[in-house]
C-alpha cells in the first residue's frame, strides 16, 4: 500500500538531521509512488497549518515540534535491545486511560495511541498494564507516556503480586508465537530485498527501500519488548541485525537522489507512517486490544 501524501511529506521530513527539504524533492519523490505534485502541495499546506511542519525563510520545510515526540519514538529502533532491564514480575499499570468506543473519533484516541507505543494491553476496562520491565521503571514509563500525550489525569503506578489467576490472564495478553512469526516473515523479506537492491532500477530500489524498511521500522518501534516469559527476544533480535544492514542499503538507494536537491546529512528515509502517528497510528504489530 503506497504511503498517503501526508505521511510522505512527514517520512521525508523526519530523515533531516539537519537543514530543511524544498517541495520540488517532495514532489519528486511523490511520483516514486504516483502520489500527484497538487497532492503532496496540498498537504503540505496542511500539515504547515496544524503545526506539524515548518516553513524557513528560504521556503523549505522541515518537521515542526508538534510531531517530535513521535519522530523520537519512532527513531529510537536502532536502540530497543538496550531499553529492557530484568523482569521480577512486577507491572506498570495505567487508570485513568479509558479505552474510547471503537468508532470513536480520532481526537479521543491520543490515550490509547501513548499507550499503544509501549506496549499496553487492556487487563480491565479501565485498567491497562505492561510488564515493568523497561529501562527506568514506573518514572520512565510515566514520563514517555506523558510526552506521547497521556492525560495529565491518567494515573501510571506498580503492580506487585498478582494473584495467580490474574497474572496468567495478564499474560496471555499478548501473543508471544504471532510476534515471533511476524518477525520471521519479517527477516525472510528484509534478506530477499537486501538481495535484490542492487540489481533494480535506481526508482524501484528506492521505493522498495521506503516501503519494506519503513514496515519494519514499525514493527520494531511498536515492539511491546515482553519479557522472556512472555515473548522470546530471539526473533526480534535477528530482524534488528538485519534491518541495521538494510538501513545503510537505503540510504545508498536515496543518496544521489537527495544530494540532487542539496538535502544532505539524511537518515534513511522510510516509510514510518509518521501522519498516521501522529493521529492514530494502527501498525501491522497491531493496535492496544
């Protein structure tokens, strides 16, 4: 499925290390997908008036502050294997958070999506848990939460021995055989496409890249990092190795392409869905149940 003019725009954006990208490159780049020029122009138009990207004095873009906190979750797959630490079966639980309609409106949804992102799973109505088992414990959840835009009201707090029926039923809240299997199915395509890269056509090459390295990108920034209990880490970690090589192999496919239009010092671009995310993003890893 080709990426919305939206989250291309946003995609794009969010590879500056520095600098700012001219819409010409953006346009030019939605033709890789057959995304129209008037297209891309008009998001762009309204992503400048919702605040999620920049316009310098020379008529660039760049990602504005709004869609950061996303960007940085999103960006920080590179570093997930050190972000867990031992699990003494403890739980982060959330209250407060209430679990919104299933058709409700997207503006209610901001709740589920900062929980989504780290890994949360609806135990009781109004009761969402993880096992506590991230790089500093129940502050450092509380604080991403909050920066991924959990309610000031929302309570984020420790759960110590649960009864033994109810941490089985916590536990079975994810399934840790479909995230192995997803990843597998995820390391066969990221070996495939590293070896057909260089053989494509400069325009293929760099959308395969986009596409594929953006899917996984997602599927690591979504990873729930369970506990060996729960989901064994051994997948996950094959995929992380390979998409470090496939991350250097996209950045080649767009080298010349970007450097043509003097955007240089660029991440690899990806097709992160970072306009979804920054509303409600629903990943192929699967969204908060």
């Amino acid at each position: 499925m080709p990426p919305r003019p939206k989250s291309l725009i946003l995609d794009l954006l969010s590879s500056l290390r520095r600098g700012s990208m001219p819409v010409r490159a953006l346009v030019a780049a939605g033709n890789l997908f057959g995304i129209a020029g008037n297209s891309v122009r008009v998001a762009l138009v309204r992503l400048l008036g919702s605040g999620l990207v920049e316009r310098d004095e020379r008529g660039r873009y760049r990602l504005g502050p709004d869609a950061d906190a996303v960007n940085q979750r999103i960006r920080s797959w590179r570093r997930i294997e050190d972000a867990q630490i031992p699990w003494h079966r403890e739980w982060v639980g959330v209250h407060g958070a209430a679990r919104p309609p299933a058709r409700a409106p997207r503006s209610r949804q901001k709740n589920p999506r900062a929980l989504r992102f780290l890994g949360f799973r609806w135990l009781e109505a109004d009761l969402a848990l993880r096992p506590a088992n991230l790089r500093g414990g129940i502050a450092g959840v509380r604080e991403q939460l909050r920066q991924l835009g959990l309610a000031p009201g929302a309570l984020v707090f420790s759960l110590r021995e649960l009864d033994a029926a109810t941490e089985a039923r916590a536990m079975a809240l994810w399934d840790g055989a479909a995230l192995a299997r997803a990843y597998e199915q995820s390391h066969r395509a990221l070996i495939a496409s590293e070896g057909r890269l260089h053989r494509l056509p400069r325009d293929r090459a760099m959308a395969e890249s986009f596409l594929l390295g953006g899917q996984i990108i997602r599927q690591l920034a979504l990873d729930p990092l369970l506990p060996e209990p729960i989901a064994p880490a051994a997948p996950r970690n094959r995929v992380l190795e390979a998409m470090r090589r496939y991350d250097g192999l996209g950045r080649e496919c767009w080298a010349d392409f970007l450097a043509s239009f003097g955007v240089p010092h660029l991440r690899t671009p990806a097709d992160m869905r970072l306009g979804e995310a920054t509303g409600d993003w629903v990943a192929a890893t699967g969204g908060i149940r």
